[in-house]
C-alpha cells in the first residue's frame, strides 16, 4: 500500500477537527470593514498547507529571503500518490493579495528508494501551472491551469483549533494560552511569548525592543474570545479578537505598561500605549504579527520554547 505523507497529516488535522461544511474550495476567513495594515507584510507560513475540506492533497512550502521552494503532494488518475516541485521567487501582490507565484509544476522521477543506492530524480514533464496567493501570513489560495481556486490554511494539529468566528468565518484560531503539563492539580504552566516592537521614529531610522509575557486564556465573550497578558505576575494587557456579521474577524491588542517599573523605563511612551491591530489570519500557533494603528509600530509575538 503507497501512502502520501501530506495525506497522512491531513488525516490526523481531519480527526483532531471538528465537522467541516462539505464545500470543496477551502476554509473561508474574511475580514469585513477591516482596516488595511499599512507597515507589515509577512511572508507565508514555512511549512505544511492544506485545504482541510478535501483529500485532494497538500503542499510543504519553505520560504528563504522572498523565494519559496515547495512540494505539492497529490493523487494521479488511479489514485496513487505523487509529487511535484514548486520553486520561483514571492511577487508583491495587490489589494488582498500580500505575496503571489505562478509557476510550472515540476514533475521527477526515478529517485531513491529506501534502501536502495542514491540516485538523482529527474525531471518527468509538468504538471501544469500553479498559481499562488498568499491574503495573509497562514491564508493563501491556489488554483492550476484553469481550475477552481482552493483556500488553503497551514496544519494545525500541536495545539487547540476554536472556531470562535463561526458562522462568520470557518478559520479556527491556534490557542495562544497555556500549555498545560503534569503538575500539581489546580496548577499550568504556561509557555512563554516574547513581543519584539519596531518603532520607526524618523525616515528609515528604527529602534527595537523586545518583552517577555504570557498569554492567559482564552476567556470567551460575546462575539469573540479574549487573552489577559502577563510579565511577572502584572497584567500588562489585553487581546481581544472579534466578529459579527458586520466586521471582523479582526484582533486588537491593548498594552498598559503601569506597573512593573523594569519596563516603564525601559519601553518607549508610544510603545505603552499603542492599540495593536492584528488579523487572525497572522496569528498561527508559534507567531503572530500586527501593527499600531498608525503603523508606525510593527509587532511580532513568538512564542519560546514550543518547537
């Protein structure tokens, strides 16, 4: 029996899920009378993609100073699993579109099999044209040659999936809290973020900080969830991610830096006080990425020690 490794992860992504509508395009995540970001554009998500709503197949994409080098794992007529090769170099996109490809898909074969002396794969033809849009940092679509566009999300099967915006929206938010472990009962252990802030404060000049906190939560409210941040047991803010049938999904993150004295002094005043906008589809399970309202201040939270 031939197994596709793409298709082994979709299989665990689809159990660990919950019921999907049984529409073939992809999950759908819009953002209605939503601001545009004007300083930040993410690169696309280095790993696995797929459109949880099919079996069609997946991709496994890597991205290295603007170039994407990929592999689309997928099924030929008998159902069997193949591979093609995907290189080019992201293009600026316009309107929704952040980044884009389009390119040939690369068919190989005659590679190594296991155990078996190495040998170089060769080109066997293409597959067609594929074509590549990338919304947000985990949001994209694709379509090949003529075909439907497929939205496509990256895998999400390490941490919690909510589907907090349904209807509005079929994206499910990684959980950005706790991470619990075995501890005494009553007690988590949450696992920490660092926030790195770059705050442009003249033409081509920046400084940056970094702080370290936590996320508790989530809480869930009306229309939403919202997650209490930390920095040695003071709270220092709030992340509240919305959506109603008018706007959203959309997060905004609020800072009041009043309390541990270490970062009043050490943080700049327009730094403590900014109001974050932040895209739920720039929010995966290890980053997220947002900037203030008059995008002079960028924001990227990386979580540590997660990998």
């Amino acid at each position: 029996m031939k197994y596709s490794v793409t298709g082994f992860l979709v299989l665990i992504a689809l159990y660990l899920l919950p019921s999907l509508a049984p529409a073939q395009q992809g999950p759908h995540i819009p953002c209605l009378d939503c601001p545009q970001l004007k300083s930040i554009k993410p690169y696309p998500f280095s790993g696995n993609w797929h459109n949880p709503e099919s079996f069609e197949g997946g991709f496994m994409f890597e991205i290295q100073n603007g170039r994407l080098g990929g592999i689309f794992h997928h099924y030929d007529q008998d159902g069997d699993p193949t591979w093609a090769v995907i290189i080019g170099t992201l293009q600026s996109g316009e309107g929704e579109v952040l980044w884009k490809l389009e390119t040939e898909l690369g068919m190989v074969e005659g590679g190594t099999c296991i155990g078996c002396p190495s040998q170089q794969p060769q080109p066997a033809g293409s597959a067609g044209t594929i074509q590549l849009e990338f919304l947000h940092r985990n949001y994209g679509r694709y379509r090949i040659d003529d075909g439907e566009w497929q939205y496509i999300v990256p895998l999400l099967f390490g941490v919690a999936g909510n589907a907090v915006f349904a209807p509005h929206s079929d994206q499910l938010l990684p959980d950005l809290g706790g991470f619990g472990v075995i501890v005494p009962p009553g007690v988590t252990i949450d696992r920490k973020w660092t926030l790195a802030f770059r705050y442009m404060f003249g033409p081509g000049n920046f400084v940056y900080f970094h702080v370290p906190a936590r996320f508790s939560g989530p809480q869930t409210i009306e229309d939403g969830i919202r997650y209490t941040l930390s920095y040695n047991l003071n709270n220092i803010g709030q992340m509240v991610c919305l959506a109603t049938g008018e706007s959203g999904p959309l997060c905004t993150l609020e800072l009041d830096i009043s309390g541990p004295p270490a970062l009043k002094e050490y943080l700049m005043e327009p730094i403590k006080s900014a109001t974050y906008i932040i895209h739920p589809g720039n929010i995966g399970p290890q980053r997220f990425e947002g900037e203030s309202e008059d995008g002079f201040i960028t924001l990227v939270g990386m979580r540590t020690g997660f990998d």
